[in-house]
C-alpha cells in the first residue's frame, strides 16, 4: 500500500434492509493506511481545500445534528474514512441522486473501517465512491482535481442509470404509502409495487392497467380524433394526407391557417402550426412524414396549447404553454439572444431533470424566423420583439384555472381512448372558459405522458401526480403486501418455517416457502437448492401467484445480502447462540462495544423490518432474543415451553399473547384466557422423543400461525398432518371459516 492512501478491500451490496438501514446499501470495507495516524486536522490545507472544492457539504449535520456540523468535524479532526463517506455522499447527491444514508465503524484490524452508504443505483455509489478516494486524495496531495468534471460525469451515470423523474415520483409515492418498490431493471424504468399477488407495474406513466389497444389508439391521432368526434368531443376539422399537394389541397379546404403533423408522431416532433402558405405546407409535409407513418392537416386552433393530465378518470393536473420570444438589442444575432434571454435560465437543460428544454433553431423555429424576414445570423433592431416558437414547453401549472367542464372533457377523452393515465393536450384561450364558447378543442391524447412539467413546473406549485398514480393502483387502506413470515435464529430456523407454510396451505392460501431446502409453492417445490438467501425470498415476492410468503434467513444472509423484503407481517427469531455460528468473515464479535457489530445486533433486523400492524414472535426462554421485545414497533407473541419463564409471566401479567405447555398441551394464552390444543404427541414432527428444540420449533410455528389470524382448526390440523401426504386444501377449506375463540389482541405501538 501506498504512503497515505485509501484501498478498498471490498465492496458488499446489501440489497435490502441489514443491520445498517432499511433500503439497499452498499457496505465497503476501506484500508486508510497511514492515514489512521492522520486525522483531518493534521493534514496541512486539506480541510481548506476540500471545502473550496465541496462548498456544499456545509449542509451536513453529522453527529452534532446542526447545519455546518460535519465541517467542524473535520476542523477538530476526524478519520479519512468517515471523510469519504461524506464526500461521496454530497457527490452523489450533486448527481441528482435523494439525500442519502451514510455511516463508518471501524473493525478490530486497525485502520480498517466497514462504511456503509446508500445504494439508490449500484453503478453510481460505486462511481461515487472511486471519485470520493481521487478527490481526498487530490484534496491530502494538493494537487489539481476537476470538480466540474467529476459532477458532470456523475450526473451523466445517475441520468443513464437511476431512476427518470416520472417514475421515480410515482416510486416515492408508494413508498410514503408504506408499499414496497422493486426495481426490474437495473438501469429502467420498469418497477413493481407490491409483493405477490398484491403487486402491480408501472413503467414510467404506464402501468398494468394501461391497455395495449388504448396506447395504440393513442399514436394513432387520426383515429383518435375519430373517435373522439364520435362522442361529440371537439376536434380541430382535418384530415390525412398523401402527399404535398395534397396536404395543400386539404389546407385549402379546411381554411388557413393549419397544423400540418405526423399521424403518430410523439414529443412535438415533425408538428408545424399556423401554416399560411403553399410553400409553408410544402416544407412540413416534407418533415412530417420523415417523422411518421403518415402526416395529418388539420385547422389550427387559435390559443395556447395546454396539457391535462388526467389520471383514473380525474383531472389532477394541468400546464399551459407559452410563446417563446425574444428582445433584439441592435448588437446581437437570433442565435445570441437565445443563449442569452433563454436558455441561460437554470430551469432549462438536457436531461429529464430540467423542467425546460433547450431553445434551438430547427425548421419550425427556422420557418417562424423567415414569416419575420430574419435567420439565425440577423441581428434584430433594439427593442423589436421576436417570435422563436409559439408552443414552447408547458411550463406554467394552472390546474386550479381549469373550468370544471373542460376538466369533464378531458376525462371523457381518457375514457374513449381507454387509458387510465392520459395526457390531453388541448388549446384554447382561457382554460377558465369553457371550450365551446371560445372554439378550443382537443387536439391529442397521449398515452404515458411526462410527469415532469407537473413535478417542476417553471412557475406554479408542484403537484402529487405520482400520489394520484398510486392512489389510483391501489385504493385506501391497500398497501400492496401479503402476508409475509421472516424467519431467523441460530438453530430451527428451516422446520419452523415449513410449518408455517403449512399451516398457510391448509387454510387454503396459495403459500410461498423459501428456505435452506428450497423454493415450495403449496406443496410443489420448484427448487431444490438453498433458497434461504436474498434471491429465493425475492423469487417468491416476483410471482403473482403467491399470496402468503414464508421466508428463512440466517445470519449470513442479513450480513452479506440485506434481507429480500422491506418489512414482513411477522418476524420470528428462534435464538441466538454465538458459540455455535461462526461470522469471523464479517469481523462479527461475540460482544463489544458501539461501534463493533455482534450477534445481537444482526438478528434484530428480523424484529426491526416488522410492520406496525404486525407481530414479533420471539423465544422467550432466550434472553438475547426476549430483549428485542422493547424494539418491535407491532405486537409481540413469546413463546417457551415452561410457562413459568420470565419473559412469559411479564408478558401474560400485561395481557400479552403467549405459546406454551401445559399438562402435555400447546396452549395459547392471551393474558390469562387461554386455547387448548393438542397434546404433544399428536403432533407427529414431535414424536415420543419430545426433543425440547423440536418443542420450541412447534411452539414458534403455532405463535407464528396465531399471529396470522389462522384458526385453531387450522393450527390443530397442522400439528396433527405436518409431513402426512394430504388431500386438495379445497376439501379443508371450511376450516378456515371458524373463528378462534380468543379475539386478537390489537397491536401496540411502540416508538
């Protein structure tokens, strides 16, 4: 290793919550060398240096919680590693990446620290992070160091590979709603919500119910407007054409001025408004149909092109476009005054985080300028104004302007094309009128249309189109989830698990199992190798058809994989024993102190991804496990097979549910009411030997089950039928119609 240098040993990702945070992460395991005798303040000039090139961090409140408190952290001298945390952290939020989470612990080889950082895209946090080591290291040696460079290049990776803005605000919406995001491309834009067979798809503005005819009717904007007319919407008079002359012919029977456009174009492409002359017409057909399949003249409609976007059937939001012009100064050419009266506003770009485009001359802009005797080389007189575009980007919201009948028309035009989400692009002069009195009509409707001009529009509130996406996917109370059992622990993780999904297919759900034996749907198994791993409980939460998971991970899996789901209905932690799991490779130690990571803190991720809504169903008679109590933010269901342990006499003294055996049975107490079911031996994975673990497994799996809402008929005939060949479920199914007569108790809260 290099005097004062920064090597990265290893790179984990954490593709879902771990004992660092809930959403993916990547964990690094970074070698500072010498640098572990060099804090920040005994590097000359570093900390002036760093804050000239990354003035933003000033907004990083590090551990003092405060603006500027990560900066007096490195005046008063910190650690390289956590420096490089914080480096790549503002680097990637310079990309345009969400603010982020970030945190550095050191090991116990020295001068070795595992940090942890948020994983929105996995090519871009490591492009961060390689940037992160040059810039310190640039910053240590001073030596020269390219900022803009490196934030223009990580800007060009996040726009290539994270998600686009209309979708990722539909994302962000279903994540406040507490439902699940997976990302099916790595670099896309297609996302599922939901787990099972409570999912549902979006793909950038278009979602699973977005109809495949409806979308083509779409592209098809002659027989959209047929259609349209059909039901009386208004539609500027037109037709298709073959050919120049025709397109004037047709010009000439409609009346000037026209529109001439491609019949399916898309993004404004090939489109030429107020068209007054032969020679205008002429030179858009020969464009237009470059751009299409065919090209349309229609009249042209005098006003402002407005877009509404129209989502489930109601308006939710509406942008106006705006011509676009300029002011000569007797000095300056078109081309100037462009640069410099437009596009110098910040609000226009090239990427799809711009709400604005860039002004560019093209043909329409070109024949525009010739109606005005100019090029892009004259130089307009001083104070003579001039007309660039007439439908520039609709950057102006006015949803609250819209007249409550013009917001019924649009609607109505979503309905007749058939599309849950539209774009209805309109033109009128006042979007407070309505369009009959004023001539307007509807010109498209677009199916997937951008999200941006209404997420940032250039003046006017922003507004919650992606909420009434995912309102409109899924109603109120619906959070996309099925029932879903994580299970951990040292020992019994895998027959706990198989018993759950069992008692599952005997009450007739189409149960999901992936575990250490494999990938089980009801009784099939479709795998045969170990499943209990990120990727089998994620192949369970991809498939439609399952409507309960039941899914197994061990320690390693929470260490080296994040587990496969974000939050699950019920956690089971079976115990914990230390002496019987070796994690050296993840410098685990038995015990420690804050910064060093220890049994006990990897398998309360297990209770912590637990729902509000849900259950913690824990070993009582293991008090590693029995602590984690006091962290579940639902209920909690102890289980032991004494009734007389501790935690289960705390627990039943303040009405809390409780397993345990009594007299030779399983009961099932909640405070001191209490269900009797079978004796032990009627439960075959029991036996005569009545194995004290294999005890604790059943009582863990019936908890588990009564945490679920599963009937005592169902538990009872589980425990008797665990490994018999068994009938359909469907001749079972009563079973599942009796009710216990124990009522749940609700769930506690708890902070």
């Amino acid at each position: 290793m290099k005097k004062k240098d920064i090597i990265i040993r290893d790179i984990i990702s954490l593709r879902g919550p771990s004992i660092w945070t809930y959403p993916p992460a990547l964990e690094a395991w970074i070698d500072i060398g010498e640098f572990e005798d060099y804090p920040s303040n005994k590097l000359p000039g570093f900390v002036d240096r760093l804050k000239a090139w990354l003035p933003s961090l000033i907004e990083h409140r590090c551990n003092y919680d405060e603006r500027g408190g990560f900066l007096r952290r490195l005046d008063e001298g910190t650690w390289i590693g956590h420096v490089l945390e914080h480096v790549s952290l503002e680097l990637m939020t310079l990309g345009g990446l969400p603010d982020g989470f970030g945190r550095t612990r050191e090991t116990t080889e020295r001068g070795v620290y595992k940090l942890a950082i948020s994983n929105f895209q996995e090519d871009c946090t490591r492009l961060a992070l390689e940037t992160g080591i040059k810039l310190i290291l640039a910053a240590v040696n001073d030596t020269p160091f390219d900022m803009a460079e490196a934030t223009s290049t990580m800007r060009r990776r996040v726009d290539r590979k994270y998600l686009g803005p209309s979708t990722a605000a539909i994302v962000n919406a279903a994540e406040a709603r507490s439902i699940p995001a997976i990302r099916l491309l790595d670099d896309g834009n297609l996302v599922q919500l939901g787990y099972g067979a409570a999912m549902r798809r979006i793909w950038t503005a278009e979602t699973d119910q977005t109809s495949a005819i409806a979308e083509t009717i779409s592209r098809d904007k002659d027989l959209t407007k047929t259609l349209l007319s059909s039901c009386g919407v208004a539609i500027p008079e037109g037709r298709e054409v073959s050919s120049a002359e025709d397109a004037w012919e047709a010009a000439e029977d409609i009346g000037l001025p026209v529109v001439v456009k491609p019949t399916d174009g898309n993004h404004g492409r090939g489109v030429f408004i107020d068209l007054t002359s032969k020679e205008e017409v002429a030179k858009a057909y020969a464009i237009a149909v470059e751009e299409g399949s065919g090209v349309l003249v229609e009249r042209s409609i005098q006003g402002i092109e407005h877009r509404l976007l129209v989502v489930g059937g109601k308006l939710v939001a509406a942008n106006r476009s705006d011509l676009i012009t300029i002011n000569g100064d007797g000095k300056s050419t078109v081309q100037e005054l462009i640069d410099s009266q437009i596009n110098v506003d910040p609000r226009r770009g090239t990427t799809e985080l711009h709400p604005l485009s860039i002004i560019r001359i093209d043909t329409a802009a070109r024949m525009e300028l010739e109606r005005q005797g100019l090029s892009a080389d004259s130089v307009p007189a001083a104070g003579r104004e001039v007309l660039i575009q007439r439908n520039a980007n609709h950057a102006f919201d006015c949803t609250d302007d819209v007249h409550p009948e013009t917001a019924r028309t649009a609607a109505l035009a979503a309905r007749i094309v058939g599309l849950d989400i539209a774009g209805i692009d309109l033109v009128c002069k006042d979007i407070a009128k309505p369009l009959a009195e004023q001539g307007g009509a509807i010109v498209e409707v677009n199916a997937g249309p951008s999200l941006l001009m209404h997420i940032k529009p250039g003046i006017g509130k922003p507004r919650p189109v992606g909420q009434a996406i995912v309102d409109n996917l899924f109603g109120a109370g619906v959070g996309g989830r099925v029932p879903l059992v994580g299970v951990t622990g040292t020992h019994g993780k895998t027959a706990v698990a198989k018993l759950i999904a069992h008692f599952l297919y005997l009450s007739g759900q189409k149960a999901g199992l992936a575990c250490s034996d494999g990938i089980f749907l009801g009784r099939r198994q479709v795998q045969k190798s170990n499943a209990a791993n990120w990727e089998g409980g994620r192949r369970l939460l991809l498939n439609r058809s399952v409507e309960a998971a039941v899914i197994e991970n061990g320690a390693e899996v929470i260490l080296g994989e994040g587990l496969p789901y974000d939050r699950c209905s019920v956690g089971v932690i079976t115990d914990i024993v230390p002496a019987d799991e070796d994690l050296s490779r993840w410098d685990v130690q038995p015990t420690g102190g804050e910064y060093y990571t220890t049994h006990r803190s990897i398998y309360r991720t297990q209770v912590d991804v637990v729902l509000p809504s849900g259950h913690a169903v824990l070993n009582g008679a293991d008090e590693l496990v029995a602590e984690f109590a006091e962290l579940c933010d639902g209920e909690v269901i102890f289980y032991a097979a004494d009734p007389a342990t501790p935690a289960l006499v705390t627990h039943r003294a303040g009405n809390g549910r409780t397993v345990y055996v009594a007299e030779g049975r399983i009961i099932m107490a909640s405070g001191q009411d209490e269900i009797r079911l079978c004796r032990l031996g009627d439960a075959p994975v029991i036996g005569k030997q009545k194995d004290p673990h294999t005890i604790a497994n059943v009582l863990a799996a019936v908890a588990a089950g009564w945490a679920l809402g599963l009937t005592q008929e169902v538990i009872v005939t589980g425990l008797k039928t665990f490994g018999i060949e068994l009938p359909d479920p469907a001749a079972l199914l009563p079973l599942r119609a009796k009710k216990s007569p124990v009522a749940k108790k609700p769930a506690t809260h708890r902070n």
